[in-house]
C-alpha cells in the first residue's frame, strides 16, 4: 500500500486516499507521494514502441554535439543574476523562516533571472535534459546562504520532494564512511563508490559542488534515447525485456506501514497516451537496487535476476559507457539532470586525508518533481498529476533542510 496521496484529482486520473494525512507538518501542505508500482494496465507493449527515436527530436542528442561546446550547455552566472539570488537568499534569512519553507512566494528573484529559469526548466524536461551552471560563490557566500541560495533556484525548477526515509529535502553526497558493499542497507551516496548509470526517484536531480575530491568523484551522463536506439539496432531482446514489468527495485527498508520491499516494475517505458502528443520513451533504472534484493529471492518470495536479465544490465552499462558524456564539477558548479531520458553516473573518488586540511568532497542535492499539471511527463503511476511526485516519503516523516550531511 503507497503511503496517502494528499491532493485528489478525478477518479480517473488516481485512485482516492486510503485516509486523510495531516498536511500541517509538510510546511507548504504538500506530502511527498513516494516509490510506487506502475498502473500496470497502463504499460505499453513492446510492440508500440519506437525502432528508432529520431536524431532531430529535441530530447535526443549525441555526445559529440556537446563534448567540444560547452557554450551550448553552460550556463555561467551573470552579476546581475548572482545578484538577485544574493539578496533572495539574505532578504529569507532575515525573515527567520525554516530552509524548508522556501518557495517562489517568499524567495524572490528578479524578472529576468526567472524568466531565465524557466527557459532552461523546459530545457531539462522537453529538451537536452541536462545543463550545468557555474560560479556560484559558495566560498564567499559560506553553506548557510550557499544552501539557501541553491534551494531558492531550485523551486523555480520544480517542488523539491524526500530523498530518503529521514524526509530530507536538502540532501547531501559525502562519503560518511559507510560500507559500499552492504548494497541492500547502504545509499551509494553516502559512500565514495563508483555510482554506475542510473535516475533517482523524481523528474529533476541538481548538484552544487561545494567542494571536490582528491581524486575521481567525476561526472558522466548518457542520452537515454541514444541508448535506445543502439538496443534497438544491435540488441532488440534486450530492448523487448526492459519493457517488460519483470523488474524488482529494492526499498532498501524505506518502507511505509504496509509496504513491500520492494517495486516490480519496468525499465523502459512509452509515456500515457494524450490526444496530439507524443509519446516519449521514459527510462527508470539504478542497478544497485535491482542487483540488492537477495535476500528476498533467495527465499524464493521474489524470483532472482535471469541469466537474461543480468546481461541486459551489463549491456545496458556499457552501452551507457560508449555515448557518456564527462564532467568534471568545479567548486560553485551546479549541475541539472532530468531523469526521465537522460541516465548519470559518477567514478569512484579518495578524499584528501584528514591532516590536509582539505574538506571532504561534498555535494549539495535536490530532487525537484515537475508533475504532469505542470509540463512534466506523463507517467503510468498513481501520482503523475501529484505535485511531489516521486521521491522516497516513509509514512507522515516530515521534511527537513539540513546543511549537513547526517
């Protein structure tokens, strides 16, 4: 059973809340839907889907365009638009508002700068799918206005949702020392392990860099319709079976009363059908969490990974390895990523030893939902229509903003 949905749409759309959730403690109403089952009925057959995503749609895109451009997919902060951000950021410190309060109605930006912002959001949903923005002045700006900054940003682009069962909303990539190979207790991000090719559980995914790595902790992003079209050509088996709603996903214990623990769903997807549009091929994968669930099929509750599937999964990799296009993220850099036909990776990285005095790496995030009200993707899930769709909401766990990891 998912947990409550709050807001409620006509009956074909989702189905009704089980029972009312009390929306006071989410500071603007709003409950996180969190991980659900698809509306299996909803799935499309293999047989509709495209052979070939064309090279002129604007989703689709080859690394080659953009390897040697940067200028076609950076976006370096003017003054004037730092500028606004700084005085948003310190005109909500002043009100002495919770971080988790912020939105575009007490966080305000000038004219310009959103009507920019707005640009590069439908960018990331209906274009490219991805953009990095560069200097942002965390070091003159320090992690209290830094975070307020960047969370600002973010709510132009969509409604930040929970990122894991502690209801973070301001989530943090640092190694904490956990142990990587623990797969089915540990988030990878809370690690320095090597993150293969994956999309995280919300529309949009944002990064600011807030200080490297000694080594590695590089970026890579791969174009989900590129790969489709390589699987059709070379691999169609393979194709055929990520459609197929064959496909377990871990929780990982992040259960609402009621759960499983797990999701059973596809890979690939057709978007639902709506008069006069287009239905894009949508891609919903992170090997860790499908490769994790042993200790349920080896009870025989689940069946394990076929022969079959564990291929497809390595071709899959590495095919997302043939067309990657690389990033290094810089100090003050922020990098956006639409997960729904765009997958990202990152290397495995060391961190400066302790008597350096250098800081461990340490990444801000945000996970943004864009829902299907407000230009996102249609989804064959229950919440497509919700406002924060997606994410990872453990029963009523109210969100937090916190400008550390924990």
């Amino acid at each position: 059973m998912a947990p409550a949905i709050v807001q409620t749409h006509s009956a074909d759309a989702i189905k009704a809340p089980s029972k009312a959730v009390d929306t006071s403690i989410f500071p603007d109403g709003i409950k996180t839907s969190g991980q659900l089952d698809p509306i299996y009925d909803q799935l499309q057959p293999y047989s509709v889907f495209p052979k070939e995503i064309s090279s002129s749609a604007p989703t689709f895109w080859e690394t080659s365009d953009y390897q040697n451009n940067p200028s076609l997919w950076q976006h370096p902060f003017s003054f004037e638009e730092l500028a606004s951000l700084s005085k948003a950021a310190d005109d909500f410190i002043n009100q002495g508002l919770p971080l988790e309060a912020i939105s575009p109605a007490n966080f305000f930006l000038a004219p310009e700068l959103v009507a920019g912002l707005a640009s590069m959001r439908n960018e990331l949903l209906n274009g490219k799918g991805f953009l990095l923005y560069k200097g942002f002045p965390v070091k003159e700006w320090g992690i209290h206005k830094s975070g307020v900054a960047y969370f600002g940003l973010g709510c132009y682009l969509g409604l930040p949702v929970s990122q894991n069962s502690r209801g973070h909303i301001l989530g943090h990539v640092k190694d904490l020392g956990e142990d990587s190979t623990q797969i089915d207790k540990v988030r990878i991000y809370r690690t320095n392990a090597r993150q293969f090719f994956h999309a995280d559980d919300c529309d949009l995914v944002g990064l600011l860099c807030l200080s490297r790595a000694e080594e590695g902790g590089e970026s890579d992003i791969a174009s989900v319709h590129k790969v489709w079209n390589i699987l059709q050509a070379e691999r169609p088996d393979i194709a055929e079976l990520f459609t197929k709603p064959i496909w377990y996903f871990d929780r990982k214990g992040e259960t609402s009363k009621g759960q499983q623990e797990w999701i059973r769903t596809a890979v690939f997807y057709l978007e639902t059908p709506a008069a006069g549009k287009e239905q894009r091929v949508y891609c919903k994968w992170d090997p860790y969490f499908v490769r994790s669930l042993a200790r349920f099929s080896d009870q025989g509750i689940i069946p394990p990974l076929s022969p079959e599937q564990k291929e497809a999964a390595e071709v899959l990799e590495a095919t997302c390895n043939r067309v990657k296009l690389h990033m290094i993220l810089e100090v003050g850099d922020i990098q956006f990523v639409a997960n729904s036909h765009v997958l990202h990776a990152r290397t495995a990285y060391r961190d400066y030893s302790p008597d350096s005095g250098m800081p461990r790496r340490h990444l801000m995030r945000l996970w943004l939902a864009t829902s299907e009200d407000e230009g996102g993707w249609r989804l064959p899930f229950s919440d497509s229509r919700e406002k924060k769709r997606g994410g990872i909401q453990v029963d009523d766990t109210p969100p937090v903003a916190r400008l550390d990891a924990d």
